[in-house]
C-alpha cells in the first residue's frame, strides 16, 4: 500500500463522499474512485458499503480507518524530525476546522509575502485532537479553537466566535431565534472518540455528560444531525446544507480561534508567525 492511496482513503473516510473527498484532495473523482477500488483489490475486502444514500465505512474498512491514520501520522512525524536533523527552513502548521475561514487566508497571503523563502507545510486535522499534531511531534503551531488542556503550552488567543445548536431545518426549535443549553437535555449529541481530550469534549457537549453518535470530522458530525437527528454545537458564521440550521445559544461561553505552540520553543519562525496571525485575524 502507498502512503498516497492511504491518504486518498482517509479523506474518503472522513468525508464519505467521493466528490468532497476529491475536491479536499484537489483532484478528481475518477482517478480517486479507482485508487479506492484499486486497494479493495490489494486489501481483498470492500472498504465501503455504498448505497443509493451514500457510502459507509464497512468493518474492515473501519478497522484500515485506524491503521492507515496511524501510520500517516508516523510518516508525517518522520518528515518533520528529518527536515529538523537537515536544518532547512521549514514551519509545519496544523489547522483544525474550516480551512476558508478569512483568518486562514489574510494569514497565509501576509506570511507569504513576509517568508517567501520558508518551506510551510499543512496539515489539515480532524475533531479528534485540538491540537493538531502538535503534542505528538507533528507540526511545529496550531491553529485550533479553544478550550483544551493547555498544559506545557503556549496559547495565543486570534479571535472569539459565538457558538450555536446545529439542527435539521425542520426541527421545531430550528425556528426560533435564541436557545438555551438546558432546552436541549432531552437531546441526543455527537460524541468524540474515546482518549479526545475531555476539556475540549465538554465543551462541544455544553458542560455535561451526553449520549449519541462518535464522530471524528465535520462531515460526520453534519450527517449524524441529518440522519440521526443529533444535536451540537458549532460557532456561527459557517455555511452550512439547506437541510441544516443553526440557532444561537444564549449560555454557551464563545469559542476562541488560537494559534498554540509547545511551550520553551524559542524557534523564531513560530514567533513570526503567531505574530502575523494576531495582525491578519484582528482585521
């Protein structure tokens, strides 16, 4: 198997959907469809069960799921430690959530424009780890939301966003204009995997205990809300499907955009680049 067709098969497996794991892997769907079905053939086992509603992962797909993340952090984590030994000038940026946010894209033009000759490397994370890789070894800064555990790191807060209840549009309370946390106990929500850091757990399920579905991306906590009926939360200002709504909540403390780093780091393009995110994300 080649790192290139584990990535394709994880970015299918995050978004269960062919063409929005295509346009994420800026290709298109053809090619993807037969690196898929090319490593069924190798796996000799279907990896996805598909439906005339969509694509679900099977259980040995699920079972590949884990593996292949597994071993693409590794090689991410080896790529990172070989271009440190080599001393080239490179910053690994682990960004959590929507890559469109306005931030992201004033913060990569200025960073650009004022380190043209560095090497910025991305990598885009699921809703399993706030942090993006950054505990692990993986990148160098994060640009992630807030809370989670901050122990040995340095937080820098970007900007705050309200938070809202994500509904199916025709949910009754997906009609009203404000909610409060306790009008949605009898509810069911999205859940993250076992280990996910539990102050960031708690937060995205409103201070409490919660039942319903595990999820690991958008994608699927978007498809839980649609075909589950599941409620959670998301900060406001994201487009979202015609089928879905998202209703402010008046108690739920904002969400904070932050960049983080590991704390005694002295490398100066952390510091250049936290310094221009402050600058593009208070615009």
């Amino acid at each position: 198997m080649e790192l290139r067709t584990l990535r394709y098969f994880v970015a299918v497996a995050e978004e269960l959907h062919f063409g929005r794991a295509a346009v994420r892997l800026h290709m298109s769907q053809p090619p993807l469809s037969r690196a898929i079905k090319q490593l069924e053939a190798e796996v000799g086992a279907l990896l996805f069960a598909r439906s005339s509603s969509g694509i679900t992962l099977t259980a040995v797909g699920s079972v590949l799921f884990d593996e292949a993340r597994a071993l693409l952090d590794h090689a991410d984590r080896v790529r990172v430690r070989v271009s440190a030994a080599a001393g080239a000038a490179i910053i690994a940026i682990g960004i959590l959530g929507d890559g469109t946010d306005p931030g992201v894209s004033r913060l990569a033009a200025a960073y650009r424009r004022t380190h043209p000759g560095i090497d910025i490397r991305v990598r885009d994370t699921d809703l399993t780890d706030p942090t993006c890789g950054l505990r692990a070894g993986l990148v160098d800064v994060a640009l992630t939301r807030a809370p989670f555990d901050e122990t040995a790191l340095t937080v820098r807060a970007l900007r705050t966003d309200p938070v809202g209840v994500v509904l199916r549009a025709d949910d009754p309370l997906a009609r009203r204009d404000g909610l409060r946390l306790a009008e949605l106990s009898d509810r069911r929500w999205f859940q993250f995997p076992p280990g996910t850091d539990p102050v960031w757990q708690s937060y995205w399920n409103g201070g409490r205990p919660r039942e319903g579905p595990v999820v690991r991306a958008v994608q699927e906590c978007l498809q839980a809300v649609l075909w589950n009926g599941t409620v959670g939360l998301a900060p406001l200002g994201h487009d979202l499907p015609a089928e879905l709504a998202v209703v402010p909540l008046i108690d739920m403390p904002p969400s904070r955009v932050v960049a983080v780093w590991n704390e005694g780091d002295t490398n100066p393009l952390i510091r250049s680049f936290v310094e221009t995110a402050t600058t593009a994300y208070r615009r």
